[in-house]
C-alpha cells in the first residue's frame, strides 16, 4: 500500500486505540517518546504512530518536521533495532498539508514482552502506563506453558515408574511414598507431569523435565535441554579437561548436579585465624542459585539449546538460553520468569525459594567469600552469569570496584540498609584506618561518576559518615 493511501485509511478511524497513535510533532519528537509507543505498541500486538497529525477529533494533518532527513530516519530505525530488537517500518506519506510520518510497528515476540530500561509498558486507552503484573504473567505464559503442557512420551503404567524418578518427588516434598501405583499415578497426574491417555499414559514435557531418571530416554526437545558441564584447562578454552551432560531431571538431580559442579572447582589456599586450610574458590550456594536461576528462567523456546556451566581456572559461568527478560542491572531487587509453571513447581520442591531472592543470595555469599563482583550478562541468545576467583583488593580493576560496589548498595538496600564507607570497608576487607577509608572514598566517587549509585544523606561535611543508595532507588 502507498504511504498516502496508508495515511488517508489510518484518518478514517474516529478515534485512537491500543494499536494506534498520533501525535503532531509539527517540529520535532524526540526519540525516546518513539520508542516509548513503539514498546507499548509491539506489547499490544503492534500497531501505528503517526507524527504530523492532530490527535483531536477530527483529525488534521499538520505536517511534521520530525527526523526529517535520511540520515535522521536511518538512525532513528537504527535505535529502535538496537534499544528494542525490533524492525520497525517507517514512511513518508506527502500530503497537501503537509509531510507525515508513519511508523508501523510489529508485534512482540510470544511470550516475550518488550521493554524500555526495564519499563514494560502498555496502552490504556489513548495513554501509555506501566504494565500490570497480570497481563505480564499472561504474555510469559504464553509459550512456556504451552512447551510445558506438550507430551513428550506416551507409555504404559510400568514405563512411567521407569521414566520418572517419582520417589525423587515425594522425598523432596517430604511425604510419605504410597504404598500403591495408583496412588503415585495420581499425585504425578495433579502436578500435571502426566496425564491419562486411554489405556496408556503421557508424560508432559513438564514431567520428563524435572524429574527424568535419564533425560536421553526421551526425544531430542527433551534430551537437549541436559544441562551440559564443561571444566577447561587454564583460562581460555582452548584445552578441555571434561565435558558431560547431566541427564537427571532437573528436580530429580538438582543437588547431584550441585554437588558434581562444586567438586570440580579449584581450591584456594586461606587463612581462618590461625590455620591454613584449603576450601572451594567457587561459593557453593552461590553456585546452587546461579544453576538454579539458569535451570529455572532459561527459554524453552530456543530448540537445540541447554544451560552450559563452563568452569575455568579463574572464573565460572553460568549460562542459559533466552534473552534476559528483566534488565540485568536490576537482577540483585527484581524477578520475573517467563516459565511460572516449573518455577512453581521447583519452588515447591525446595530447589529455589522465595521469589527475587536467588541473586541476592549469590552476592551475600561472594561477599562474605570477599571475592570480586560476580557479571551479568544477556543477548539476543543467551544469558550468563560469572563468578570470579579469589583476587587481591590491588589486583582489581577500577570496573570491578565499581561493579562490587553497586552490587553492594543494592545488597544492601534490599536488606533495609544503606551503603557506607564502613560497610564498604568490610565488603573489601579494608582496614578501618585513614588508608582504608581513602580508597572507599575513591571507589564511591568513580561509582557516583558512572550513575550507579546517589547520596542519600550525609552527616556534616564528612563524607565517612555519608550513606548511598543505588541509582534507582
């Protein structure tokens, strides 16, 4: 369809609507109200913003010097790819009033809602507002659960018990196992891991997933979701020492899994008081609710793909499949999973806990290892998280200062407190002494310089004394 035939059908809708917009912007709009509607436009199935007319009814054409070059419409799809990972189209439509811009923005994917520096946001009518925790549950659920509520295998009674480590699920639900199949049937069938199909029985995907005795007796969408262990010869990847899938489902082996993980983690040398003794560089609850979060929050979507634990010989990374779906500036004080239904169910079987509280977890014990500041990091493709090794205050960098520092505001902001030059002391194991407070000091500055942190109060015009809260508190 021509830009002006577009225009001329869009004018004939007497009023706007969750999928349409327009704005006048007779001189200019700025790019982040575009990108504003185009999130709230792709959450609500997409739809159109177009600048250059009155939104007042009946509509006027009034022309828009918006983005009015080439280079400036480039730029502003460049944007919108980068900040969104959307492709959004967008023409020119000359009209004898005037020259209007229209932007036709597509859809979100499944289940998977947009965002604006961690605003989900959607329409109201004629305005754009946060989104509700309802309709975000609704959108994450829209894949998972049908991934989830899909059959993986169809078997005879015999087989299920076979298939499915059912005691698993009883002694991690602290009941007592029934003396009768029947009743074990039963139970598997109300946590939907399983359903009667005639004279046979499916098992779910959600059954084979968490509680496969052997994840490689079912099809390829099921064993390749094995979380796979890979423990690398020195620093790179260049020599490895092993590499093996873990085929128990993720309930049934989860503490199996932890264990092995852990096993394999290089020792380091300590001092307690006044015995040297040797324990695990890597935390292993920190390891629990990073494997956990990757078990738990990865995309099921993604074919093919698995939860990688990669461990080297100054680092661990943690990786899952799937796009961070929250910003991962914001993993310390806020949760959402794209799969509720295994998160309720792990939950509930004692593999994770309460919600939000995995990561704040995984900082508190880094801490008290007094080890650098773990990294999150998220693309297109997959999500990670990196614990590091033991490291020399003087050995960090100025990022992984300013990094630990951030993470513990945030800590400790969660947790009701404020950040301080004393607390930070402790965090790094600084003595309380003119030296010790000085590098604080340094470190807050440069975090305040990079917009992590802000002054909540201080207390005369010493900054020891000061307190800090993070950047979006």
């Amino acid at each position: 369809m021509k830009p002006i035939d577009l225009l001329k059908k869009l004018l004939t809708v007497s009023t706007e609507s969750e999928n349409l917009e327009f704005k006048a912007a007779t001189s200019q709009y700025g790019i982040k109200d575009v990108l504003k509607y185009c999130v709230a436009l792709s959450n609500e199935g997409g739809g159109h913003l177009v600048l250059g007319v009155t939104n007042d009814h009946p509509k006027k054409v009034v022309g828009t010097r918006a983005f009015h070059s080439d280079k400036k419409l480039n730029d502003l799809k460049l944007k919108i790819f980068s900040q969104l990972r959307i492709r959004a189209d967008i023409c020119e439509a000359k009209h004898p009033h005037g020259r209007v811009l229209i932007l036709n923005i597509p859809s979100r994917p499944t289940g998977q809602p947009l965002h604006l520096d961690g605003r989900y946001l959607m329409r109201a009518g004629e305005s754009v507002v946060p989104m509700t925790p309802d309709r975000l549950k609704e959108i994450f659920a829209e894949s998972s659960d049908d991934w989830f509520a899909q059959i993986a295998a169809e078997v005879s009674e015999e087989n299920v018990a076979e298939l499915l480590d059912s005691h698993a699920y009883f002694r991690l639900r602290n009941l007592t196992f029934p003396s009768t199949m029947s009743a074990v049937l039963e139970r598997l069938e109300s946590e939907r891991f399983i359903q009667q199909a005639g004279e046979k029985w499916s098992i779910t995907n959600l059954g084979a997933i968490v509680l496969a005795e052997d994840l490689r007796k079912f099809p390829p969408k099921i064993r390749r979701k094995m979380p796979r262990f890979v423990l690398y010869d020195g620093v790179g990847k260049t020599s490895t020492k092993e590499d093996a899938p873990y085929q128990s489902g993720y309930a049934a082996g989860f503490e199996g899994l932890v264990n092995f993980v852990h096993s394999r983690a290089p020792r380091n040398r300590i001092l307690e008081e006044t015995v040297r003794t040797e324990r695990q560089m890597f935390p292993k609850q920190a390891l629990r609710e990073l494997i956990a979060n990757a078990l738990i929050h990865q995309d099921f979507s993604m074919a093919g793909a698995s939860v990688m634990i990669e461990m080297y010989a100054d680092r661990v990374e943690v990786s899952s499949p799937g796009k961070p779906i929250i910003d991962v500036d914001r993993f310390i004080d806020n949760y959402r999973t794209r799969n509720e239904r295994l998160a309720d169910v792990m939950r509930r079987l004692g593999i994770c806990e309460e919600k939000g509280s995995g990561i704040d977890k995984v900082i508190g014990h880094v801490e008290s290892f007094q080890l650098p500041a773990p990294s999150f990091r998220g693309d297109d493709i997959r999500t990670t998280a990196t614990l590091f090794a033991h490291m020399d205050f003087s050995a960090m960098s100025k990022a992984d200062r300013i990094r630990a520092c951030y993470q513990h505001c945030c800590l400790r902001f969660v947790f009701n407190r404020q950040m301080t030059n004393a607390s930070l002391r402790a965090r790094f194991g600084l003595a309380d002494t003119p030296t010790g407070s000085s590098a604080a000091s340094q470190i807050i500055a440069a975090t305040k310089r990079a917009g992590w942190i802000k002054p909540k109060h201080a207390t005369g015009a010493s900054l020891r004394y000061a307190s800090y809260l993070p950047f979006w508190a």
